[in-house]
C-alpha cells in the first residue's frame, strides 16, 4: 500500500464519529472525499442529493458537512448485495449506525430517472458514479433533471487530462476497461469516459451556468493500482473483440509494462454550476 498521511481534517473526522478506525483504505478515501466536498461548498442545513452513492464514501463527507439540521439522500441504481470486500449493504449499515445515521437516508435499486421529488434539493452530487452511464444521453437527461430539482449541482470525475506520467497507466487501464465494456459483452464497472469539456457542454445543454471548476489531487488513491491490476486480469478475454480493438488493446498493455514510472492515481475534476 503506498504510503498515507492523515491529515487533520480527516483525524478530527475519525475522532468525532468513530468510523474507519482500523481500515487504512477506507481512511485513504475518506480523505479524498472530504477535500472533494470541500471544493464543493456544502453548507450546514442543506438538503442534499448523492446519486450513485456506493458504499458511502462520500456520502458521510456531505453528511460531516450538512451538519445536525441538513440531510443527505444518497441514492444508487446497484442492490445491496452488491460490491466487495464489503457489499453496499453491509458498508452503509455501519454508516446508519453511527452518529451520521440519522443525517443520511440511503436507497438502493434506485434510478434517478424515476426517483420521486417532492421537495427541491439545495445541492445534487454526482461524484465519481459518471463513467458508470451506459450511454452517455443519459448523463444529459439526469442534469436535466437536476435543473429541475436543485440550485446546485456539484460533479466530480477522475481526470483523463493527467498532468504526471505516473498516472499514464491509471489512464491506460481505465481506457481498456471502456473498451472491455464495449467490445466484449459485459456488465463492468466503466462503461463512458467522460471528459471535463464533455460534461460541462452537457450541463450547459441541461440550463446550467458553470460556476466553478477546480482538479483535487488524488494521486495517493488505491484506485489506479485497482483498475490496473483488472484491466490485466481480463486481457485473454479481448481475443473475442474486433482486430482493430485487439491491436489497440495491445498497445495500451505494452505502455502498461514501461517499468519507469511509480503508478498513481488520476486526479479528480470538479465542476460546480448551478
């Protein structure tokens, strides 16, 4: 595991609510996600709306955020069995029952397009959950829907645009990973790669006025050797994809080899608009 510093934001997190005391890499990405919320200027009292919450990695940031008089709706289309090494199900039942439970109502099995609204959100969050949309008109009829319901929307994605050649292969992998989920039949993780230009013209399409923009290193995230070591766990089930395919496949695995440069995560983008 690479080598991981607590900042004090994230040490007085721990302290306070008593979660991840013994799990270093839910600690890790803790601590990027309460940076990423910080970008995003949650307030206290705000309703919040995550959409694709996982196992609640950002959602208890929003909930340290909102405070004891906000509330977080953290929904996600995947069921409650789902994910490893913890399933959604059991990593969130050890969130409700801390003292950020009774901030946060989750739903799983639960498509934002037919999710019900009764009540405008202050903020909708959409945080590393984008490059899961099988299709990518999708994304614009969800910001459609949050021009209706919200103030403020607040996305978050890993940014292809990497700045240090450590993270090439981070880029490398998740690239095969797309194409993997598009060439080879699958129900995987990354489906889209969005870029920042792309979602920001998807935004504007939807009514939004972009407000902030701003990258949240991540380069100390598990998340890259993750997406690696699968895109070279599945390399023998590409001999079934188009030759064009397989030979740009293999030139990404060949560069995926270069020993000469530590490997680090992507960095995340954030956009703000409202």
């Amino acid at each position: 595991m690479k080598q991981f510093n607590i900042n004090e934001k994230t040490a007085n997190f721990l302290k306070t609510y008593n979660l991840y005391k013994n799990d270093e890499v839910q600690q890790i990405q803790l601590q990027h996600r309460l940076s990423l919320v910080d970008t995003f200027e949650i307030s206290e009292g705000m309703r919040v709306l995550e959409i694709g919450c996982g196992q609640g990695d950002t959602t208890v940031a929003l909930a340290h955020a909102v405070g004891e008089t906000g509330h977080v709706i953290a929904i996600d289309i995947a069921n409650p069995d789902y994910g490893a090494p913890l399933t959604l199900g059991q990593a969130t039942n050890v969130i409700t029952q801390s003292d950020l439970g009774n901030r946060i109502s989750f739903h799983f099995e639960t498509d934002f397009a037919f999710f019900e609204v009764n009540k405008p959100f202050d903020v909708v969050v959409l945080s590393h959950s984008s490059w899961y949309f099988r299709q990518p008109e999708t994304l614009l009829d969800y910001f459609r829907k949050m021009k209706a319901i919200a103030k403020k929307v607040c996305f978050a994605e890993w940014d292809l645009d990497y700045g240090k050649p450590s993270q090439r292969n981070h880029f490398l992998a998740a690239s095969i990973l797309a194409l993997y989920s598009n060439f080879v039949n699958n129900d995987g993780n990354i489906q889209n790669l969005f870029y920042k230009e792309q979602v920001k013209s998807f935004l504007q399409l939807a009514g939004f006025s972009i407000q902030k923009e701003t990258t949240v290193n991540a380069t100390f995230l598990q998340d890259g050797d993750w997406e690696i070591g699968y895109a070279n766990h599945i390399r023998p089930k590409f001999s079934i994809a188009p030759t064009p395919i397989q030979t740009l496949v293999q030139s990404y695995y060949d560069l995926m080899k270069n020993p000469t440069y530590k490997k680090e995560s992507l960095d995340s983008f954030v956009i703000v608009a409202e």
